[in-house]
C-alpha cells in the first residue's frame, strides 16, 4: 500500500517510462514530417481528436473504477480475515473459559490454534504473492505440523484443514457444546472463504482484451492529437503532447497496478502488515510474552 | 479466461473482421461520392459527430460495465463454488473424525460425497457450456449413480439430492449430530444456490433492445463521422474512420463477449480449470492417491 | 424477456413512432419557417447543441444503468426463487427419507408441499402482472386451499402460509427434529422475502419528475440541435435529426421497458418460463408422472 | 411516492421558481450590459462554456445517482419491514399452532404482538417524519403499554423491546422450542436493523460541501453561457437560457429531493401506505374483522 | 458531519486557498507574458482544453463518487453498531427476563455489560479519530477493567473481550441457554466486524498515485486553459480561470475530506453523537437514572 507522502517521482515516472517516450519519439517525426512535405499532411478536425479523447477518457475512468473496485474488494477480504481471526478467538476463550480454564491440554490445543491462525495469515499472505507459503512458519506451529504441510498443494488450505480438527476435538473433549462448535467451526469457514475469495482475485486475469483496446485507444487518440497539434501550434506540440500522453497512460497504469493487489509490488494490499496486526491482537490475547511492534513502512509504502 | 499475453492479433482481428469492413465500404463509397457531385452535399458540422460520439462512447461504457459486471458475477459464483467444496469437506472430514473414524462404511460415503462433488462440478461446468454433463463422471460416480442420473433434465441438481440422501443418512446413522447435519446440509444449499446463479446468468439473454441500438448508435456516428471527415480530410478518411470504427467495434464486441461468461469460448469462465483445482484439493484431503496437475492454459487461453 | 434475435423491426419502431413523428414536424416546421424568415432566425452556436447533447446523454446512460439494475435485480429475485424451490424439496426429501419414508400420511404432506410451491410460483407470476393469481392453480393444490385462498387479499402469501402449517405439523409428527424444522421453515422465510422483494420493485414508481425531464431534455436538445441544423445543412436537416432522435428515444424507451419487469410486456422478466422450470424439477424430484416440457418463446419473446 | 401521472406542472414549476427567476434576471442584465458598452465585454470562448457544461453534467448526473441509491435504499429497507412483518407472523402462528391452539392466553399474546407489529410501522414511519409517533396507536396497542411509551426517547425501540419480552415468555411458557424462540428473536432484531437503517438515511445529511458546489457550478455554467449566447444570438438568449436553466435547476432539485425520503413530502418512501399494506395482511392473518382498505393516492402521490 | 446549513464561507474558502492563489499567480503571469511577448505564444486550440477538461470532470466525478462511498460505508458501520448495541441489550434483557430477574448477581452482570458497551462505542470513536481511547471511560466501567486495559493495544477489542467472557458466564450460571447464548455472542462477533470495517477504512491509504495525477491532471488543464483564454478574452481571463480553478478545486478537496471520515475533522462520521444516541438507548433499556440528551451541534457540523 502506497502512503499519501513521501512517494518518490523515480518510482511514479518508471511505470510510464516507456510509453511517453514512444510518444515523444511519434511526437518528434510528425513534426519533422510536417517541415518537409508542408502541404501534403490533411488539416485533421479538432473536432475528431475532441471525439476520441471523451471515448478513451469514459474508458479510462470505467477501468480505473473498475480496478479500485478489485483493489478495495482484496482489502475488504484482508479485514474479514482480521475480523474472523479476532472473532476465532474471543469465541475460543470465551467458551472454554469456565469449566476448562484449569485443564491445560485444553489451553494447549486452544493456544496452538491461536498461533496456527498467526502463521495461517502469514502464509496466506505469501502464497498469494507467490512467495514461500512456509517460510517463518516454524516460529507458530510445530515441526509435524510443518512436515505434513510439505506435499500438500495448498499450504493455507491444510492449515485451515487442522484448525477443524482441533475444534471438533474440543468438541468430543465437551471443552466446547454442539451450538458452540457449530459457531466456531462456522468462523472457520469464513475463513475458507476468506481465502478462496483472494485466490479468485489473484488468479483472475483481468479481461485481456479490454486492457489491449484501452491501450490502443489511447495510441489512436495521441496520434490523432498530434496531427492537429502539428497544424496549430507547431513545435510547442512536443511538451504539450508529453504531458498530455503522460497524464493519460499515468491514469492506464495506475488502474492496472492497483488491479492485481498481490503481486508483491508496492502498491499491493499490505497483507504482511495485517498479518503482523493479527499476530499483536491474538498474541496479547493468549498472554504470549513476545509481543512485535507493528509494521513500520518501507519507506513510501507499506507491505 | 484470456491470459494476458500471447492473444493471437488474428483472434481480435476475426471478431470485428465483417463491421470494419462494412465501415471500409461505405467510407470509400462516401469519398467517390463526394468526387462525382461536389457541391450536393451539404457540409455536415463536426459539432454532431461530437454529440454522437460523446453519446455512443458513454453508452458504451456503460454496457461494458454491465458486461464486465455480469463477468465478474459468474467469477464469483464459481469463486463460492471453491469455497463450498473446500467447506463441505472439511466439515464431513472434522465433524466424522473421532467416533466413526475405524468405521468404514461411514469412510466410504463421505470417499463417495467427496468424488461426487469434483464429479457435480465438472459436470455443472459442462452442463453450463451446453456439452454433455455426464461425461468423464465415470472417474467419480459409481455406475449405479450414474444410470440414475440418465433420465433427469438437470443433472448437477440430481447430484445435490444424493449428497442430501448421503448427508441425511450420516446423520441417521449418528455419525452427525443435528447441528452438524444442519451445517453440512447448508452447506449444500449454498452450493443449489451458486448452481443456480450460473444457470441464471446463462438463461438470461442481455435486454436485446439496448445491444441492438449500440450497435446502430456506432453505425450513425460513423456516418455522420464519415460525412464531416470526407469534407475535412479527403482521402485520408479511409485510413482514420477504419482505426476509428475498429476502436468502437472492439469496444462493442468485447462487452458482448463477456456478458456471456458460459459459452465454450476463450473468454470464458475458465470453469474446467476451477473444477480442476477442486478435484486436487478433495483428493489431497481424502488422501487419494492419482492427484491430477493444475489445468495448462491452452495457448493464449485457459478454459 | 426479448431473444436475442428475431425481433421484427415493427417492434422497435411502435415504441417510439410518435415521438420521432413529432420530431419530424417541427423539424420541417423549422425548415419552413427557414424558408419564410430567412434572416430573423439567430445562429445557435453549435456549441449549446453539443453541451446539452452531453448532459441528456449522460443522464440517459446512467437512466439507463439504473433501469438495467431494476430489471436485473428483478431477474435475480426469480433466480433466488428457483433456489429456494429446489432447496425446499431437498431439505424436506432428505430430512424425512429414513424413517418415515414408509409412512404414507407423512410422504402425501410432502408432495402437497411439493406442488403447492409450483402452484405458489405460478400465482406469484400472475398476481405480479395483475392476471387472476388463482388460474390454473386447480392442478397443483385442492379444492378446499383454493376455497380458503379466495378472500385473502394476497394469494401468495397465504400459499406461504399453508407451506409454513405443513412443516409444523412435519414436526409436531416428529418427521423433522427442531434443528430441521427451523432450516426449512428459513427457507419459506427466504420465498417470503423474495415475494415482497418482487412486489417491492413491482409497486414502486420510478422517481416520476426524473423521467419527465428526462423527456424534456431530449426535446430541448432536439429542438436547439434543430436549430443548428436547419443553418448548417439545411434540407439535409430533415433526415439527420430523425435518425438522431429515434436513437434517443430510443435508448430512454428501452430504459423505460426494463425498469419494470412484470408489466406483462415482451420485455418482462419470465416469470412463467421459470415457474415452469421450477415445476419440472420439483415434479423429477418428487417421481410425478407428468412432467412438461419446458416452456418455449412466443415467437421473439419468452414470457 | 409520485405516481407516473397527473403530476401537475405547478407542483414541478415551483421547485424550480426562484433559481429560473434568478438565472431570467441576470440573462435580461448580461443583454442591456451588451446595449450599453458594446465592445468592452470579451467574447467568452464557446469551448469554456462546453467544458464547464461537461462538468456540471457529469456531477449532476452522479449526485442524482448517489440520491436515486439512497431513495431505493430507503424503499429497500421499507420492504424488509414488509418481509419481516409477515415473517414474525407467519413464524408465530405455524409454531405455536399445534399444541397451544386452544390456550387462549397463548392466543391472546400472539394477537396481541401482531397488532403491536401494526403499531410499530406506524410509528416508525411517523417518526421518521417527526410526526407525533404516538398518534392512531391506541387503535392497535393497550393504554397501559401506551403509557409505559410516553418518557421513552425512541418509540419504536421501546415497542420491539415489549416484543422481545412477549417472545420470551412464549419460550418460558413452552409454547415456543428453543430453536423457535430464536428464529423469532432473530426476526425481531431484523426489524431493530432495519429501523436503524431509516434513521441512519433520516439523520445522515448528504455531504453538505457537495450540494453547495453543484448550486455554485450551476450558476457558474449559466453566467459563461449566457456571456457566450448574448454575444452570438442576441435577444434569444433570454428564452433559450431559461430553458436550458430550468433543465439543469429540475435535475439538481430532483436529486435533492429523492436524496431525503422520510420528509413528509410527496416524493417520500410511502410508509403510510405500507404500514397498511401490513396492517391488512398481519390482519388476515390473524383473521381480525376489521381489515381495512389499501392506501389511496392523493392527487398524484401516495404518502 | 456539516450539517445542511450555516456553513460558513471562511471554511469553504480555506481548504482551497493555496491552490486558488497558485492559479491566480500563473495566470496573471500568463497575462503579463503575453504583454510582452506578443506573437512567440502558440494560439492553443480550444478543443485541447476541451478535451482535458472532460477528461478530468470524468475522473473526479468518479474519484468523488468512490470517496462518498467510503463515507457512507463509514456511515453503514456505525449504523451496524447502533443497531447491534440496542440487539445486544434487547436479547439480554428479554432472555434473562423470566427466571433471574431478581437475582441481583444476574442483573448486575448484564447492566455492567450494558455500560461497556456505551463505553465500547466511545472507546472506538476515539481510537478511530487518535484521541486517548480510554478517556471518560471510567463513567461506564470499573476501575479494575479500567486498569486491565491499560497495556491492550487495541482497547475496543480489549472491551469485547470482557464482553464475551460476561456473556459464557451467563451460560455458565444458566442465565442463558445453549442457543441463546450463540445468539448473543453472535451479536458481539457483529461488533467486532463493525470494528475491523471501521479500522480498514481508517487505515487503508486511498491509492496515493491516483490522488496525486488528478491533482497533477487539474493542473494541466488549468494551465492549458489559461493559454486558451489569455488568446481569447485578455485581462478577463483572470476572474474566469480562478473561478473555474475554484470549482474544479472545491470537487477534489470535498473528495479528499469525505474519503477519510475518521479524522477529527467537521467532515467526520458524527461518532461521538452516535455513541450519545447509544448512550440513551442502553441506559432508557436499563431504566438508569441519569440519561443525557442527545449531541448538539458545533455551530455548523456534528461531532
């Protein structure tokens, strides 16, 4: 997630780099094109370049919309999983909290499940940007539980998958009654959800097409622009259309960067962050004694 | 699904081929026109192909939106098609675990709901695509079920009322308790209601009317378009009205394709690939052990 | 709902025939009065076209949205429907299948049930388009229910009513344990909402001074674009703007068709076509004999 | 609610009369302005006027969709109150059909909750329109709980908390199971959400600074339209700009009005007509013999 | 929240200041430049500014709409927590109504329930907007809860925490029953959605880079309007441009303020007057003695 300060103008101009350069360089041409045939090249209508430029900006800003929507769905997903991780836990405490405070190998399966949760964001988290889902894990579940994760495809899923095993276990030990494992066993599968519904966005590619049009509308409309530039203001065209072909393929990028929010880029949806968050909220609720301080930013962003 | 490279040009070329070509027609037609009777046509003002421009880019842009949002919709729903089996086992897998765990006439029907359900959704995907929904269900449904099957109309709903007899009859044999066989069951029904979301997209034909006057609204802006530029810019109207008229038609075209997620196209909902991944994670749950390989993209496409 | 082909252009045209009638009177009106007073009439900028040009466009699109909303949610609320039918049916097989399959009196209960939701998303269709909510429903209920039904105001509903007595005296039977009782008696709550969810869209009037600016903006633009027109292109005029307006009213017709679905128009929602889907499959479910075919369009149109 | 008809121009005229007025007054002075120092006033570029057009438009038409949202949400929550009005009856009088049929005592508290039902959708809507709350509630609820009202701030909560203790000693008296009691408390906290949700729309004001510089851009559009048009048509201006005013003054207070549907005016939420649309139902239902008429519009609306 | 009237200029005027005052000093250099270099500049054509000036009216439209959204949805989740509250204190009262009523343990336990959570919801209003979220607390809770919160980091949480463990003691002592208890910590899991809802919004970055080009963008078009004007309209342009800039700088400000609504500004969601409604509830429910009134205003906005 980019912070509201501090981004560094490098890291905004990389991403359009490329493409404004190209414009410059048609940009350029057209004007020395224009010097040396003077009358061939046809008075192009204002009006054409007018058309074109409200098409390819409806566009841009549906897209745009359209990426923020995906890009606010992922943070939604990641504050429900913060929500059910904390309800997981105030539910656990609180219904085994009587009868059962005493026996310890009851507060052992509820602390493990405690920490399992921890080390379930933080793989999820890394699963989705394709990084090791199994990496720091050690330090929240024990060795046989990391071994059995080895060859299973989806690392969370098997996490998940445990914490059930536990909860009915609870269960069969009468730590928890029917109603009261139906209820937590219920947050558990939100947090399948939870875990299916960032898959779906991390996996879904954003329609194809749609994103090659947008790109060649915006060509089309540059080199259109151009050509009645050329005729009105001559060499003044090349700092005008710069800024112009900018400004649009920033709002181009921007729209496609915040459209797949795990791609471990900076403006990603800051899962490591929320993990740590969770880590805080459940550590301090099992009394652990290591409790981190939260995640600082990376500079202009957090992760 | 499109992938967001390798899209063959020839494959977005095919699907606008026939209008740009009509658009060539008459735009050459327009410029012969104006050189046999020079003065009989009247100077259309740029200002109209302005207005209609503006209107049938805005219309435009909201038809993708709704297309893009009907796409997005069958997405989700197959999304919710992962989270309930992932659901659906876990449950039975937690809930049957400690008593009935030796029994194996209990292990075998919660094996047969298992292979039943990556058999349900193969078969959903392939009833949605108009293709025979009984096919390769032989992998996953002994022939029994599959002989019962034959003379119904809706396939996957057959399945559901196995999984509905089976879940009942775990319960009757005191493997599920009620508030176990409430969820399981719900489960289920989560899963009839996702089914019949994807048949409701599939069934419901976009308001024709408003696709058929898009498509005339491009038509008369390209006329009137056509009129202005011919006056403006003679012979080089060819070259700009056909990048022009190709912009619009991809628009069109791309909105229509998507608006139709279930069709056995490449924009499809890849709903095999998904069905796929639900079959590895069920078997890596039930300890199967001919665990199958993601599904691969075929080219520049993943069905 | 309207196929996607076959429409005949008498259709389309009825729609709007009277307001691009009037629009050709005065547009020829305008050329007359041209004609007459050639200098008195002032020179409207092209300009004041364009902006109004701009803002009936943009309230017609997002009208448009909204109406496309209103008609899909309309088409999601039957969708649920279907859902709820078959998960009724379900629910009610599986819970009952054991012990009381043999029972005879239990088993009529359900298939009474059974039928008598058909005839509910029957009579919910019909009483949705103001047609007598008790036709034809002699098929599926008794006598005696068709006698109580005559002086309740809302049919439906009572139908809900009887379904909400059965499942009760299910329970007092002890057919269905409580946990069971209250599953299926949620989903005759969720076809309760349903129900007023339909008559909600169906009783309320879209905002009506919004429509009728609507219609007094495309007139205003129409009229100045006249205007401009008439000074431009002169007898040209006549043809332009009628094709310009029979696309405006065009798009604000269509808005005004899907905005209610139940009006027993063309464009309606298929309320019979699902209500027919729906009885096949609870007829499958149930092993009736008599099972129909599903419902064929009506030429261009499926009601 | 404004019905589709019989709207009278007046009604619509006199939203609009002092702005049209202003914006007259200013066009009559910009054109005595242009009598008198012919050349010292600029010739304001048409292409400013468009753009500040464009824009005006585009937030217009946005504000009038954020406003049209809030008015079906209003409609949306009233239909709730619809759904679960019937729902708490139609759950009431299945479960404690059987056993306590003929305990009047038992009958007498069902009765008496549903007449309460009445009571509190007219009171709700009465407050929301800061209408006397209390008013006709004597016809549906005893003196003594009319009483025990009076020093209560919210009415309709102190109503649903009788409610939910009637439903209690339903539970303690055996006449309702555990499951039902909590199905029909979950009904009754339905009706608290959706009560909270009118009075959030009723105390939300719309985003103040939002309003004020639409009334601003308004006006700054029709000052840079009226310097364009008395340059190009002279005396014309004056009709052509009040009627291109009174268009863009219609769309604005049409938002403005839709955007607060609890304010006693003709374009509210029908919560009048509603609540007896429950009152005949809930009504029928417990076979009352006095049921009553369905709500007639008045004039042109129904409140 | 601003409320509809009295809102003074001063406020309006100073949140756009600076960036006026920056238009104002480049178009009187404009001016002065073109003074003295009278045929160097390029006659800008005014379809450019048209086209970014669309442009930009299309981006901060949308940017405004998504900014209203996360106010609303700010405004939704407080919404859920008045309504959740007055749930929470409906079911205590009403499930423990019978039995305990006169154990005085018992109805101790759930009026200290029904003061933290007026304290919660003061708790949360605070840490949203950074002030001390323990201030004022100790009028609703005890010293030794006070104390243990002391070294939470998250307080709320810490509250709901307290909240859970009541509600199992509840159980425990056979206040509540199995399925009334689920219903109750149900309601508390509610809260702490509401919470973490209310947390994303405060601590999800709106994507900085699309801020920073739509500012960067209305730049631009004030700059390529400026050359536009200053060919056309000379010394007028000055007033024009600043009120146009105004305009287009008021829209982005409004979007910039409502998309934060936690921050101790006028635009807040009201939380404190929230927490206050709450506050008059819970203590009317429980017939405490010293019921506050309701928040007033601040002179022009609500707290």
């Amino acid at each position: 997630m980019l912070l509201s300060h501090n981004i560094p103008f490098r890291y905004i101009f990389r991403k359009i780099r490329v493409d404004v350069l190209r414009v410059l360089l048609f940009s350029i041409s057209f004007h020395i094109l224009k010097l040396v045939l003077t009358d061939a090249l046809p008075p192009v209508p204002s009006g054409l370049a007018s058309v074109l430029g409200t098409g390819i900006s409806l566009l841009l800003a549906f897209n745009l919309n359209q990426s923020y929507e995906r890009w606010w769905e992922a943070r939604i997903i990641w504050g429900a999983i913060v929500n059910d991780s904390r309800a997981l836990m105030l539910e656990l405490k609180a219904f085994i909290a009587s009868a059962d405070a005493q026996k310890p190998h009851i507060q052992a399966v509820v602390r493990s499940i405690g920490l399992r949760q921890i080390a379930w964001c933080y793989s999820l988290g890394q699963s989705l940007r394709k990084q090791n889902p199994l990496e720091h894990l050690e330090e929240f579940i024990p060795a046989q539980e990391l071994a059995h994760l080895q060859d299973k495809m989806n690392k969370p899923l098997a996490l998940l998958e445990l914490h059930m095993q536990d909860v009915n276990w609870l269960y069969q030990e009468q730590a928890l009654n029917q109603m009261q494992q139906t209820q937590v066993s219920g947050t558990v599968t939100r947090l399948v959800d939870s875990m299916g519904k960032a898959e779906r966005i991390n996996t879904t590619v954003f329609p194809a097409t749609y994103s090659m049009f947008i790109h060649f509308f915006i060509y089309l409309f540059l080199v259109i622009l151009s050509f009645t530039l050329v005729e009105a203001i001559g060499v003044y065209e090349i700092p005008v259309l710069t800024a112009v072909a900018s400004t649009f393929f920033l709002v181009e990028k921007t729209a496609r960067h915040i459209q797949d929010p795990f791609m471990n880029k900076p403006t990603d949806t800051p899962v490591t962050a929320i993990a740590r968050t969770i880590e805080i909220n459940i550590k301090q609720m099992l009394g652990e004694p290591n409790v981190p301080e939260p995640a600082q930013p990376d500079g202009y962003f957090l992760m």
